[in-house]
C-alpha cells in the first residue's frame, strides 16, 4: 500500500487533569497540577528545561509512574488504572531499545506478538510499518547494521504496529547528529501525518518543538507556563520565563509610560528608546518598571539618529545572518541579527552604532522582577 492510498487510523484525543506528581523526600513537586486538552491527531511537543517534569509527564501518560493525583484520560475514557500494556500507548525511547539480536521485522513485530497475534499477522503487519517508514528494503538487518535514523526509524514502525491511541516520543532526535536530525524531523512529522495518530513528544530543543508541534506546552519546574501555537509562543510569550526560554532575547530595563487599552502602552527602554509594547500583566501601569524583550532580529543598525547608543563588540558570521554584539552606555550588551545581503556588513569593535527597532518588531514588556530583600542579621 502506498503513502498516498493508506488510510489513517482512528485518532483518539488525550486529556490531562490537574496531574501531580510528588517524589518522597523531595522539596516541590516533578509535576504541579499540569492540565492538557490535546486533540485527536495532534503533535504536541512538552518543552523545557532538563529536570523540568516533561520526561516525568511523558512516564505518566505510559504507565511507568503513577501519579499522585490528577486523572489521564484517552478518547473519554479514563487508564489510570491500567498498567502500561493495557493502556494502547506507544513509545518510542531516546536510546530506540532495539533487541539487537533480532532482525528488523522481527523487532517491528515483537509487540504483536507479546499480544499474541498470529505469526501471518504479526509478519504482515510488520512489514506494512516498514514500508511507511521507508525501511521495507532492510527488514532483515540487525540494529547494529543500521544507521542512527534508520534505527529511529524501526523504533518508530515498533511503536506504530501495535495500532496505538497515542504515541509518546522521548527525546527522538538526541542521538542523531544535525543535519540528520533535521531530515528526521521531516520523515516523523510526514509519518504522523500519514497515520493520523495523536503524538506527544518530549524535547528541550526549541527549534524541534517550533518547527514540528501543531502546538506547544512550556513546562518550568513542574508547572505549565504556557500551551500554545508556536506562532504564539515566539511572538506572545505569557511569562517572562518563555521569552528568555524560547528563542533568543534582550531584556532591557524599562518603564511604562503611557498605558493604551488592556494590552498595550508607550514605554521608555533604557532610558532612551521610546516604543510601544505588549503588555503580559494585565495590572501594570503608568509609572511602572518593566523588563522589556527585544529580539535579536527585531533591531536594526544604524549610523545615526534616534535610539539605543552603543559601540560594536563583536560581529560573527553564522550562515546566513549576520551576528554583532553591542555593548549600550549602560553597560548592557545586546545581540543584534542581519540577514546577509543588501546593507548587512561586518563592523570592526569599538565602532559607533545606534540600535533602532524594526518596522515588524513586537516588543514584550513583563512585570520587573525585583531584587531578593536582603536576610536580616
């Protein structure tokens, strides 16, 4: 059957219910009351930082820990209560977890036959998942003769053969080198598509989340922070913690200075750069102090003229852009990103520059965080 004829399966959506986690001894919780509605079909990616309770979510979903509390419900119904091979969940591992004394198909078809499906069956489906993968021409290969993506890729019809509800994935991606990395990210994302089946991926790899989640869910020390489009998570951040996590930013001293409807205000940035900003706390006002965040690619060069006033420090070639980093009168070094062509040039350190904004820039303003009181003698 070819890729364009096969059917998709009958996708399942994933609800997650005030989840908590709670490890004896330890000081906080792994997972803090994380809720997710993810829809039948959908790729979500749990992104954060290591020892951020991603990974421990993940385990949650399979079966491999219980949960303090919360519930984890599939298609309506809920599989607390089920262990992990009653659950319909696949997993494909960071290390793959190939029996590397079994050929390829007979690791594809390993899970049907703990289920106790026929051989014919077990063979037949074996070898329809390794033609979705693209691996039908190596089905008797061990592990050890295939590269790190094809073994991924093996990994992943293993997962699939079983028909699961959902499909979780560990870190997919961190054994593989970049360019490959790249190329697999593509074949997973095409694979999920064309088996239409719900996917939570675990990563802590921006660009992987961005680039492949139909949406994304910010995880920070056991809480969500924020479970949104990537659109909206690059250019909307909610919390402080998410601009400085996803992407690059600069974060500058600022003060609000005019307020414009809910969202909305005039600021000063560092007590030059008058702009306008998105607000992520609805109850600042005019008078208050903010850090504000600017992307490396939201600012511009100049010569001359109004803004931020600062002196070249270093400028890197990366590809296609272009990296200066500038040190302000303030002391506060910024990172400034030009795409390499028509304007964009090298600038020798020391060189006098002034930072502008952007015609397309959007400037985020949160809350400042104020300095710890200092602990009484």
């Amino acid at each position: 059957m070819n890729d364009s004829t096969r059917p998709a399966r009958t996708a399942f959506d994933l609800s997650l219910q005030s989840v908590v986690q709670r490890y004896r001894g330890a000081p906080s919780a792994a997972v803090d009351g994380v809720s997710l509605d993810i829809g039948a079909g959908e790729l979500v990616a749990l992104l954060g930082p290591s020892g951020c309770g991603k990974t421990t979510l993940l385990r949650i979903i399979a079966g491999f820990v219980e949960q303090t509390s919360g519930r984890v419900v599939v298609g309506g119904r809920a599989i607390d209560n089920l262990p992990p091979n009653r659950r319909e969940v696949g997993v494909v591992f960071q290390n793959y977890a190939l029996f590397p004394h079994m050929t390829t198909l007979d690791n594809v078809a390993y899970g049907l036959a703990c289920r106790g499906a026929p051989r014919a069956r077990q063979l037949e489906k074996a070898r329809e998942m390794l033609e979705l993968v693209r691996m039908g021409h190596l089905s008797d290969r061990l592990p050890r003769q295939l590269s790190g993506g094809q073994q991924q890729r093996v990994a992943l019809a293993r997962a699939l053969a079983v028909d699961p509800r959902i499909l979780l994935l560990d870190e997919p991606f961190a054994a593989l080198d970049k360019g490959l990395r790249l190329d697999m990210q593509i074949e997973v994302k095409r694979i999920q598509r064309l088996a239409g089946i719900t996917c939570i991926m675990v990563t802590h790899d921006q660009e992987e989340a961005l680039s492949m989640a139909d949406r994304v869910a910010v995880i920070n020390q056991g809480r969500l922070e924020q479970f949104d489009v990537p659109n909206e998570i690059y250019d909307h951040p909610a919390t402080l913690f998410v601009n400085q996590f996803v992407g690059t930013s600069n974060n500058l001293s600022g003060r609000v200075t005019r307020l414009e409807g809910n969202s909305r205000a005039q600021a000063v940035v560092d007590g030059t750069l008058n702009c306008t900003v998105r607000l992520a706390a609805a109850n600042l006002q005019a008078g208050d102090s903010v850090t504000v965040c600017i992307r490396p690619e939201h600012l511009r060069l100049a010569d001359e003229g109004d803004g931020l006033h600062g002196t070249i420090e270093l400028s890197l070639p990366l590809g296609p852009q272009i990296v200066h980093e500038v040190r302000l009168a303030s002391g506060a070094e910024l990172k400034v990103v030009e795409a390499r062509g028509e304007g964009a040039r090298f600038r020798t350190s020391g060189s006098p520059v002034t930072l502008q904004l952007s015609a397309a820039a959007i400037v985020n303003a949160f809350p400042a965080v104020k300095a710890a009181e200092p602990a009484a003698a």
